[in-house]
C-alpha cells in the first residue's frame, strides 16, 4: 500500500468514530480519535478505567483497547490493535498489581483468542493483548468497527478484574448519624 493509502485510513478514523458512536450512544465506553506518534488513533476507554480525562486521546494511566495504523504498517497493509493497561498500581480506588491483572486477563480471554485475528498475548503487564488485521480498503470501515464491537463485548471481563480490585477503603462513606 503506498502513502496515499495512509492518508486515505487517516480520513475514515474520524468516519468510523461517528459510525461507532451513533450505534452506541448513551454507552459508557467512550470512543476517542485522534494522532498519537505518527499513528492514527482509535480508542475505547471507560472513565473509571483511568485517571486521566476522558477526553484526552493520550493516556498516562488506565486501561484502553486501540486501532492504530502508521506509514509502516500501511505499506505492511496492516491495521494495529491492543489493550494496554498502564500504572494500574495507581489507579485511583483500586489495588492492582499489574503482573496479577495481565494473568487474570490472559487467563480469561483465553478462549476468547479465536475471534481476534493475528492476536498475541505474549507481552509484559502494560500491554495485556495485541494484534493486527489485514487491510482491505473496500471493507476498512466495517473491519475496523467489527473490532471496536469485539472489544466491547469483552469490556465486562475488564469490569470484573478491576471490581474485583475495588479498594473499598478508599471510598468516602458518609458520616454516622448521631
């Protein structure tokens, strides 16, 4: 694939962003679009899965799944996916320790693996799967959409390791009545 067919992914992104969200309006997993070093972004995030705002593309705590795709792997005429769980020790209501939390995940999504193309869970903590699709222009839209689909269908495993993390201490309960 050569450069223009970059340019031409970047342009669907924010198409794609628009599709997901009016099929999934009112949901709780937000959909953020966006450039992050050199790559066309999409990401899907809840808001009690960060510290950091929801509406900001980069994150530097958190969990979140993303699409991306760079000049490399257009030309490799793929399209990039992960999700990343990064400084979960510091996320705010929770006691995590990262190496837990990726076991746990890859333990559970192990039967899940068959229906994500090219996926690997091979990687440290911070990166719990990830994986590529084939690039087929004609269908990059719906590819790319059957992929935000996927992870969220998987997103309530997600909510499960991290309720069953919940650091109940660190909620303010109200105060005793006299």
């Amino acid at each position: 694939m050569k450069l223009h067919g970059m340019r031409h992914l970047r342009v669907l992104f924010p198409k794609i962003k628009s599709r997901y969200d009016e099929r999934h309006s009112g949901s709780t997993l937000f959909c953020k679009q966006g450039f992050y070093k050199d790559c066309a972004v999409l990401k899907l995030q809840k808001a009690s899965w960060t510290n950091d705002s929801i509406d900001q593309v980069q994150n530097k705590s958190g969990i979140f799944f993303s699409i991306w795709v760079n000049d490399s792997a257009a030309s490799e005429g793929r399209v990039n996916y992960n999700i990343h769980a990064l400084k979960l020790r510091k996320l705010e209501g929770y006691s995590i320790a990262s190496r837990d939390f990726a076991r746990d995940f890859r333990n559970s999504f192990a039967c899940e693996c068959d229906a994500w193309p090219n996926v690997c869970v091979d990687y440290g903590p911070l990166t719990l799967m990830q994986g590529w699709n084939k690039i087929d222009l004609k269908h990059f839209e719906e590819d790319v959409l059957v992929l935000l689909e996927r992870f969220k269908d998987l997103s309530p495993l997600i909510d499960r390791l991290l309720e069953s993390r919940r650091n109940f201490s660190s909620l303010r309960l109200p105060a005793a009545l006299p």
